[in-house]
C-alpha cells in the first residue's frame, strides 16, 4: 500500500451495512476475534471491501507498485523469463499471480516477456481472485495481451506441474490473531461492543492457550503479537513444488524481524482511518513479519532466499536502465517516469518499507535478483 495521510479521528464510527451486520452478530454471538473481523471486513461475500468495489487507482482507496510505472510489471514479466529458463524452459507452465489487483502488473509482465523466444507460448496464465468484480477489471485490463488466461477463486485450486507464483501485496491482507499482553498471561484481541453499542477492541474473557512464538518470553503489559495464518499459501507452495519445478515471488511491505506492535490499519479513499471506522469500506491490512513468512515457506521444505527490500531487488534487475530507455523513448513523459521510479525505490518509503521474499524447489538455482547465501 503507498504512503497515505496518518491522521484520524479514532473515535469516528460509521453505520456501514457490514458495520450493522457485525454489530448484529456480536450481540447475538458475542465478541469477535480480529482475525474473524479482517476476515468479515476484507471478504464477506455481500458487504466485503474486495467483493463490493474498485480498490485500487487514483479513483480507489490506494495505489500499489504496478499502477505506479509499467517498469515494476515489465521487470516481473523479465524476472519470470529468467526463471523459467532456470527451470529447463518447460513446454508449459503456469504463471500464475495471487491477488492480481487490477491486472496491471499482469500486464506490463506479459508484454515485456514476450521478448523471450518460447515463453509466452509455454505460460498458462492464472490469476486467484475471488472478487467478481475485480476479476472483470482484469479481464478488460488483459483482453489486449494476447495470452489466454484462467481464473481461479482460490490458491488452492492450482493444478500441480511447473509454477511460477507472483503476488505484490497479498500477505498484507491474510488476517491475523493479535494477542495482548496482560497479568496473568496472553489473551486473544477482539471486536466488541461498548456500552454505548459501538464497535471496540477488547480482550477476550479467557487466556489464550495455543502456541506463541520464542520472542513472547520478552513481552511486557500491553505488548501485542500478531500472528498470520500463511498455511494457505505455504501449503500450495509445497504441493505444487512436490509435482515439478517451483519458484515464488512475495513483495510486500513489512518488518524483517519478528517483534511486538499493533500494525493493524485501514485506508479509504487515499487516506488512513481507524480500522473500526468503516467496516466493509475500507481497506484493512497488517505488516507483514518476515522472518515468521520466511520460516512457514521453510518448514515446508521450500529453499527461502535471502530477504532484499524492493529498493534492491528492483535495482538487482536494472530498473535504472530499463526507466533510462522508456524515457529516451518517451521524452514528453520524462518527468513523470523519473518520479515514478523514485517513488519505488524511496529509501524512507516504498523502497525499504517493501521487501521482497522469494522461494523455490530447492534442486533449482538461486533466483534472480537476491544475494547469494
């Protein structure tokens, strides 16, 4: 998610229909876990942020990378050649992207790796998404590209055999349990109402007895872990690994090491709000924790590269180059190509808030654009 204003009301609540529809079950059920709420927020087939609108844009709520510059998708497209030469250039394959937004970086990824003698011909283009919505925009956005491509509503849905899986953004949204610190030990955090019937965080009523990370031992009053279930997509990794040649590129924005904080935030309309503000409305996200993403892939028996934030791995590829010949091709837009690179690679900003974690076979050689072990 690109930067966005961080001032709010906290107090602001508004009586959106998801808002009345969890209000109704909290009374009736009782308080909810968060992961529950993000869940309900993100994906409730009737009144879910990504079921129910446009997110992504200068006209949504944010912008992401690829609506940024082409260059970002174009540099994807050229990495996944790579990769797929690395893996014996298999008559078929499936490129496949997770969370594909708009279909924009689908898109620049396609047309610049279709520079790559036999590539496209080999992919089987395959974009997860679940919004109807969504998936129309994707479908006008790639109706140009020439490929023939597939929707599928879920990760788990991918037919094993040569993969290469790409996703910008997507762990982000994958909801998570926070758990607070209290006397006496942790307790799972929940949306609850307050006296008044309003939406709130509480605790819930009994300590929380599954499993904690090593760093929990460190915790004092009122710290809060946050704990992302990533076994939907580490578990499709490994299959889809088990039948062929596998590799995975993840980017998103996030903290390297594991450690205590709230992250949870929403945005709407360019703008950050309290994430009980505007339920179904409003997009809900929590940073990513690297280093728990990094050893799921690895407990499945995946080979995990070292982690590089965007800024390094963009530049690992040439995107200076690449943005070097787009504006001598296009000299009218210049300007805007050179801001668009710089707002990619910020060293205070996407740059070095987004990283890039990527996995594979581990029978296959390092991927493009990360150090060597």
């Amino acid at each position: 998610m690109n930067a966005v204003s961080m001032s709010y009301d906290p107090e602001a609540r508004r009586e959106t229909p998801l808002a009345l529809a969890l209000k109704a079950r909290i009374a009736r059920d009782g308080p909810i876990p968060v992961a529950d709420f993000m869940a309900a927020c993100l994906g409730d087939e009737t009144h879910g942020y990504y079921r129910t609108r446009q997110a992504i844009g200068t006209q949504g709520d944010f912008v992401t990378a690829p609506e940024i510059s082409q260059v970002f998708g174009e540099l994807i497209g050229l990495w996944a050649a790579v990769v797929w030469r690395q893996m014996g250039a298999p008559s078929r394959f499936q490129l496949v992207e997770v969370g594909p937004g708009r279909g924009t970086m689908m898109a620049d990824a396609i047309r610049a790796a279709r520079r790559v003698p036999g590539f496209a011909e080999a992919a089987d283009v395959v974009l997860v998404e679940p919004s109807p919505v969504l998936t129309e925009t994707q479908r006008a956005t790639l109706s140009q590209s020439g490929a023939a491509v597939r929707w599928l509503p879920d990760i788990s849905d991918l037919s094993p055999g040569p993969t290469i899986i790409l996703a910008n953004e997507l762990l982000d949204v994958l909801p998570v349990v926070q758990l607070v610190r209290q006397e006496g030990g942790w307790r799972e955090r929940v949306v609850r109402l307050d006296p008044s019937g309003r939406l709130d965080f509480g605790s819930a009523e009994t300590s929380w007895s599954g499993a904690l990370p090593a760093f929990a031992d460190r915790a004092t009053a009122g710290d809060i872990i946050e704990l992302r279930d990533l076994a939907s997509v580490t578990e499709a990794a490994a299959r889809i690994a088990s039948s062929g040649p596998f590799a995975g590129l993840f980017i998103d924005y996030g903290h390297e090491a594991s450690g205590f904080g709230d992250t949870l935030q929403a945005v709407r309309q360019h703008r950050a709000e309290h994430p009980l503000t505007s339920p179904g409305e409003a997009d809900l996200t929590t940073q990513v924790d690297f280093a728990a993403a990094s050893a799921a892939f690895h407990a499945t028996g995946l080979a995990v590269e070292p982690l590089v934030t965007q800024a390094e791995w963009l530049g690992a590829l040439g995107i200076a180059e690449r943005a070097s010949r787009l504006m001598a091709a296009n000299p009218s837009r210049a300007g805007e190509i050179e801001l668009a690179i710089a707002r990619l690679m910020a060293p205070q900003g996407m740059g070095t808030r987004f990283k890039a974690l990527g996995v594979r076979s581990p029978g296959m050689a390092a991927l493009p654009g990360f150090p060597s072990r």
